[in-house]
C-alpha cells in the first residue's frame, strides 16, 4: 500500500510540476508580448520577489530542522513538521528557486551580456546557495524517514549560510564592486 501511495505522491507532483512550467511559460510569454519594452523591468521585478520568496523558505527550512530534532519520531508534532517542511520545499522553495535562475539568467544575458566580476561572483554564489538548497530538500527526505542524524546545533548554523550568501550577494548587485 505503502509504494501505491508515494507512486500516486510522485506522479501528482511530477503532474503539478508540468502544469506549474506550462504556467510560467505562458505567463512570460504573455508578459513579454504585452509589456514589450517594458519586459526587462517586469522581469526584474519578478526576479527580486522570486528571490524574496526562495530566501524566506531558505531562511525558515532550517529553523524548522532545529525544532524537528527534538520532536520524538513518530510523534504528532514530528509528523506535523514532515508536512510543514515537504510543504515549504515544494510550494515556496522549489518554484521560487526556479523562477529566480530562469529571470536571473535572462537579466544577466540581456542586461549585461553575463559581462561582469561582480555578475560572475554573484552567479557562483547562486550556485553555492542552489547547493546548500539541494543539502536542505535531501534533508527534507532524511527527515521524512526519520533517518536525521544531525544534531539542532548543526542545523542552526546551516541557518545562517543563506544570509551570509544573501548579504554579499546583493551588496554585489547594488555596488558592483568589480
């Protein structure tokens, strides 16, 4: 029964994540024919909000972590966290980390021909931070076996790489030191 359930768990989000590309798709080629010029600020827009969105849910996923680990395994609260960081990761993290490298990369292609230091540090911390993203989701699953070694200590300090990452980053963007 167990295996029929995540099958159906799995196609339903593989189904959720197509309708959910199909949307972004449609939705940016809707913008781009009616805002025309005016594209590269809609995008701009777009991107910081993606941005907002994937450093909140960056900035949360491992606080949650640091109070799963004390929850007892099985319990009603470690099962409430199961949901609310699977949630976390598929509705907010997920979807805003994907729209923030495809405006992202666009924004750096039509504004600044990817030319640029500060553009090409900026894009290797984004990396970083897709990575550190990729640690958190294989966490997400870790905690949903209850096979989570690591202590809450651990977790409170990966919680404070996402706003190291943050904060150079955009001094990048503003300042353009390079």
């Amino acid at each position: 029964m167990s295996n029929v359930s995540n099958e159906n768990t799995t196609g339903q989000a593989m189904k959720r994540m197509v309708i959910g590309i199909v949307v972004l798709v449609a939705a940016t080629a809707l913008l781009y024919l009616v805002a025309g010029d005016g594209f590269y600020l809609w995008a701009k827009a777009i991107h910081v909000v993606a941005v907002i969105a994937w450093m909140a849910g960056m900035l949360y996923l491992p606080r949650l972590f640091v109070y799963h680990v004390d929850a007892e395994k099985g319990s009603v609260q470690s099962e409430t966290f199961k949901v609310m960081e699977r949630r976390l990761l598929r509705g907010i993290i997920n979807p805003a980390m994907i729209v923030t490298w495809v405006f992202g990369l666009w924004l750096a292609w039509k504004g600044f021909g990817f030319q640029g230091g500060w553009l090409h540090t900026k894009i290797a911390l984004v990396l970083i931070l897709s990575g550190l993203h990729g640690y958190l989701a294989g966490a997400v699953r870790k905690f949903a076996e209850d096979k989570n070694e690591k202590p809450a200590r651990h977790w409170r300090i990966v919680n404070e790489i996402p706003t190291l990452l943050m904060i150079v980053i955009v001094i990048l963007v503003v300042v353009k030191p390079f």
